[in-house]
C-alpha cells in the first residue's frame, strides 16, 4: 500500500524553528515529486513546492522562496519542510503528497502535521 | 498567478440528487492539468478528477468531470450521504499549483 506517513503535531513559540518529515513506503520514493502544501484554519490548500528526491531537485511556489526551506534523503525515503524562524502566521496542518507522474495531480498524501505557533 | 473560483460557496442537496459544482480559471488552463479533489473533515483531500475527466481509482462512476479552457464542471449525480465534503479544483501546470477556494457539499 502506498502510504506517505507524516511526524506528529508541533507546539511552537514565534522564533523558534521547526522540521517536519513525510516518509513514503509502498512505491519508488526517487521517481515521484513530494509536493507539501499548506491549509490554514477554514481555507483551500496551498502549493508551497516540492523536490524530486532522487536529484534533490526542488521548486518553490513564489509566495514560499525564502520562508521555507524543503529538502530530502532518499537514502530513507523521506521529505522535509523546514523553518528557522516560526511565525504566528504559519499556523496550520501542513500535508505532503505525491505527484502521480511528472506533470500530474496529487494522488497520494500524506496523514498531514498541525503546526501551532503561540507565544 | 492562476486564480481560481468556485460556485457555489455551499450546496445543500438531498441525497439521490444531483450536484454540479463548477470552477472558473482566471486564465486559459490546459485540460490535463485540471483536477478535482475531495476532503472531509480532519482528512486529507482525495484525488478525485485528473486531466479534466479521468476518474482517479477506486473513484465511483457517479463523479464525472468535464470543461475546457477557463469554465470546469465536477458533476455529482445520485447523491449519497457519505458525498458530504467540500471539494476543490486544482491546476497543476504552472506553479504555484493553485486550488479554489472550495464547495461545500451538505447532504440534507
């Protein structure tokens, strides 16, 4: 079964930094994108980027260069979403999902990760 | 960046009906980047419709997509409660890969 299983939730303070993982089981975790996409409370998601694990190669949505960084290690089958400096704002569930295909629609996601950042 | 919006905001139907739910793409996307995406409360969304009209798997035959150009249509027929989610369009050919702000689908 194809899965993308995501770390727990997160209690943050405005500052403090913060990475969350996505690790894939049950197909080839190099051949597909990992996109991550945002949801706030009572809103649409939202793309931030995704990476290609097996290059590393890695895009990001404009609204999300420089407030995020995404990463991988293939070696475990697993993505990353980074922040070093937590904002209120960034309260939200972050989900990571797969790409079916190289240009396609996001067929599998993951369990997704609550962010609460509160002084 | 590529906007997109839905109506309605919210639907209420009874179940047996049918629902239609469009999508308006503030500039022209091609078909095979048009998807239809379901979620519930506490879920992640489900992959529904890809390239405008192709059922993901394990999708029922009572979801149909169709559209081009700017105007999409996910249609609902023969409601059933489980139906009760709100669902989002999505374009994922150009980035940021842009949802609509979402239907919400109550089976009365």
């Amino acid at each position: 079964e194809m899965q993308l299983v995501q770390s727990g939730a997160e209690v943050k303070k405005p500052g403090e930094s913060l990475k969350i993982s996505c690790q894939g089981s049950g197909f080839r975790f190099t051949s597909y994108w990992i996109v991550w996409v945002r949801q706030m409370p009572g809103k649409g998601p939202e793309c931030m980027g995704m990476i290609y694990p097996g290059d590393s190669d890695t895009r990001y949505s404009p609204s999300f260069a420089g407030q995020v960084t995404i990463s991988a290690d293939k070696s475990n089958s697993t993505a990353f979403l980074h922040w070093s400096s937590l904002m209120a704002s960034d309260t939200a569930v972050y989900y990571c999902a797969r790409r079916a295909y190289s240009s396609g629609p996001m067929d599998v996601w993951g369990t997704g990760t609550r962010v609460t950042v509160s002084s | 960046e590529i906007v997109l919006t839905q109506s309605p905001g919210t639907l209420s139907l009874s179940p047996g009906e049918r629902a239609t739910l469009s999508c308006r793409v503030s500039q022209s996307v091609t078909s095979n980047y048009l998807g239809w995406y379901q979620q519930k409360p506490g879920q992640a969304p489900r992959l529904l419709i890809s390239g405008t009209s192709s059922r993901a798997t394990g999708i029922p035959d009572r979801f149909s997509g169709s559209g081009s150009g700017t105007d999409f249509t996910l249609t609902i027929s023969r409601l059933e409660p489980e139906d009760s989610a709100v669902y989002y369009c999505q374009q994922y050919g150009s980035l940021p890969y842009s949802f609509g702000q979402g239907t919400k689908l109550e089976i009365k």
